[in-house]
C-alpha cells in the first residue's frame, strides 16, 4: 500500500516543475514574442559576422575598419537604448516593442543597398539605435507580464533567441551568399518587421505598466529613478558580460576563416554547436539563478568559461574547436540567460524600462572587445587576443557579481492576486535566492 503511494505521489521538485512549465505555457504568446525579437535582432546583427572579410574586400578596409563599423554599431545602442527605454516609460511597452523592431528591420534592408564604406557605416549606426530598442521593451514588458516565479525561466528562454537567430544568419551565409552575393544578406533582414503583425493582434501592454499609468498623468521617467549600489551593478554587469561575449562571438567567423582556414560551407557546424550549447545553457542559468542564486550561478558558470578558452580559441583540431564551441555558448553566452531578471530587480516599475535601456547603453563598453583584439591581433595573433580578452572579461563579471546590492533593490510592486504565491512566499523567494 505504501508503495503504491510512494509510486502515485510526485516531488515537491517535480511538481514546482510542472507548475512553472503550466504557468509559461498560460503566457505563451509575450514568450514567443520576446524571444522572436531577440532571435531577429540577432538575425540581423549577426547577418554582418559572416560578411566582415568580404566586405573588407568589396570597400577596400582592413579589419580594424571592419570592426570599427562594429563598434559604431555598438556606440549607437547608447541612443537607442535609453531613448526607447524613456518611450516604452512613458508611452507604453508594446508600442516601443513594435516601434523599435521596424526600425531595426528598416536599416538593415537600407544596408544592402550601400555603395561605399562610408554609407555603409551610417546605415549599420541607424541599425545599433534600434537593435538596442528591442531589447529595451521586449525585456521590460516579459519580466513585467510573467509571474514572478517563473521569471528566471523566461529570462533564460527569451534569450535563447538569439542562437536561433545566429543560426539562421549562419544558414544565409551558407545557402543565399553564394548564390545571391552580400546585398540579399542584408535585404533578408527587413523580414523581422512582419512580427509587428503578431504583436499588435496576440501581446498585451504590460499589467504592471498598465496600472501604474492608469488614471495617472505619465510622470517622467527619471522622477522615479534612484540611483544606487543595485543600479550601478547592473549598469557594470550589463557591461561586463557584453565585453566578454563580443569578444567571444564578433571575430569567431574571422577566426575560423582567417586563422583554422575553413571556407565558408564548413563553418556551419562550429555556429551549430556554440548555438546548441547557448540554448541550452540559457534556460538553465535562468533556471539555477532560481534554484541557487544569481551570484552562485555567475561564479559557477564562468568558472568553466576561464578553461574552456583553451578549446574555443587555442587547438587546432577540429574536434577539440566543436568541443569548446559548445562549451562557450553553454556556459559564456548561456550565463546571458539571466540578464533580463538580473537588471529588472535592480529597477521599480516607473523607470523600468529607462534603467534597463541605459544598463543595455552601457554595454557600449563592450563595442571596443573586437576592435582591440584587431588591433592587437599584428603582435599576438587573432587566436590568443580573443583568449586573453574572454578571459579578463570572465574575471572582471566574477568580481562583480560578488558584491551583494540585494537591500537597494526594490520591493517587487505587482499585486498578491497577479501572483501565485503570497507577499511573504514572494519576498522569502526574492531574499532567499539572491543571497544563496
């Protein structure tokens, strides 16, 4: 009889499982369409990865003037990120969404149709301004809309998106380049717009958001905007691991091409294994920063990250370069699964979005990785410059992350009957996993 029992009755673990998978599926549609954003965005920003040799040839530029049309793009998110962000404030989350993501799909098609090194950079600025929009809205109004248990999950799902959209690009480089040349790259790009569609007909304005400016004359954004050791952090984390995955993912293309000399139809499978290994690990940092804490997770990740350098940049066999392939994408980019929750605690609901979109500004930072691995590349090599920045990037997260700004942030201000759980369960949840 007991075992009968035994056998019928399902886990506390099991069942909070099955919980959190019940309540993502309840919020499908604004799930889908963060990470169908984030997946486009990266379409289109890493549609310029697979090109950067070719085009240095077709503008006549070295690879310093190739990465600095990089990190111009990066320097244009600084705009684009806090001027979204002060819009999806004050005019609402959807609409910046669906505002931002034209934008971005708009120059990117405007990209194909440059005629010179120069024309091409203005088109891939206006590109940065909306690429970092995207992610300002699309962030605020997830974290926003999910309950907040199941929020790490989201965080890492969303994410995810962006190795869907890294493998897309990769699948254009191999198939339409080729046949078509580098401007159908670029004109592929204007397709993200068409989830505008989806968005205005099947995602809500954020309840949050909602009810904050609901019978309420829209204060500005930064009338509520404190800043603090929470705020700073995240505008230093935010930087951080940006610094360290562009200088993971920029020139990885160039490295293949370049320095393991693999042409362009044999460089599909290394994207397939970083991206195999992102997906992944994204989900599941979300997903440990719950179980474990957010600060344990960081350590423990980049812990592995450090070591796996080795294989992703500094072994020449093909095998060992797969392996660390997907060890960098689990375990380097997956650890960018917890970004989202990681800057929305640090922010209250008023200024949400604008805090989020200068946190996202400040991985302006990062633009200058490929850039200076270019430029060191003459004295050390393509191989072992990336290395070394991956590494100093790694390090400088973990001295971060291990600073405990847990009582400058604010309380989470959606309503008990919006959630599952009660205040307490909710503060006990939010206290007890950040200081694990």
């Amino acid at each position: 009889m007991q075992g009968n029992e035994a056998r019928g009755s399902v886990s506390p673990q099991r069942a909070q499982t099955a919980s959190h998978v019940a309540l993502l599926k309840s919020h499908w549609r604004i799930v889908f369409a963060a990470t169908a954003g984030w997946a486009l965005d990266a379409f289109d920003f890493t549609i310029l990865l697979f090109l950067i040799p070719h085009l240095g040839k077709v503008f006549n530029v070295g690879l310093p003037a190739m990465a600095l049309v990089v990190t111009a793009t990066g320097f244009a998110k600084i705009a684009g990120t806090i001027g979204w962000g002060l819009a999806a404030d004050r005019f609402g989350r959807k609409l910046a969404f669906m505002a931002a993501v034209l934008w971005f799909s708009c120059a990117a098609g405007l990209s194909g149709l440059a005629w010179s090194y120069a024309s091409f950079m203005v088109m891939r600025i206006l590109f940065g301004m909306g690429f970092g929009g995207e992610w300002t809205a699309s962030v605020s109004l997830l974290m926003e809309t999910v309950p907040d248990k199941v929020r790490p999950l989201a965080s890492g799902i969303m994410v995810a998106g962006y190795e869907f959209g890294y493998m897309l690009a990769a699948l254009a480089f191999h198939f339409v380049f080729p046949v078509l040349g580098w401007r159908w790259m670029f004109f592929l790009g204007v397709l993200p717009a068409l989830l505008t569609l989806f968005l205005r007909r099947n995602v809500q304005e954020s309840p949050d958001w909602a009810r904050k400016h609901r019978g309420e004359q829209a204060h500005g954004a930064f009338s509520t905007f404190t800043f603090n050791p929470a705020v700073l952090q995240s505008w230093l984390f935010s930087a951080a691991i940006n610094f360290m995955l562009w200088a993971v993912q920029v020139l990885y293309p160039t490295f293949l091409l370049t320095v393991q000399h693999l042409d362009s139809s044999r460089i599909f499978p290394f994207v397939v294994a970083y991206s195999v290994g992102s997906v992944i690990g994204k989900p599941l940092s979300g997903y440990a920063a719950s179980r474990i804490g957010e600060r344990l997770t960081i350590v423990l990740f980049l812990a592995v990250v450090i070591p796996s350098t080795v294989l992703y940049t500094l072994v020449s066999s093909h095998l060992l370069l797969g392996v660390g392939a997907f060890c960098m994408g689990m375990f380097a980019n997956g650890l960018f699964g917890i970004l989202p929750l990681y800057q929305s605690r640090r922010f209250p609901v008023a200024g949400r979005a604008t805090g989020i979109g200068i946190s996202y500004a400040m991985t302006a930072v990062s633009v200058v990785a490929p850039y200076a691995i270019a430029l060191v590349t003459p004295s050390l090599g393509l191989k072992f410059g990336m290395a070394s920045f991956i590494a100093g990037g790694a390090v400088l997260m973990i001295a971060i992350s291990l600073f405990n700004a847990e009582r400058w942030m604010p309380r989470d201000e959606r309503k008990a009957a919006d959630d599952v759980r009660t205040s307490d369960e909710r503060e006990a949840w939010v206290v007890g996993g950040a200081s694990q």
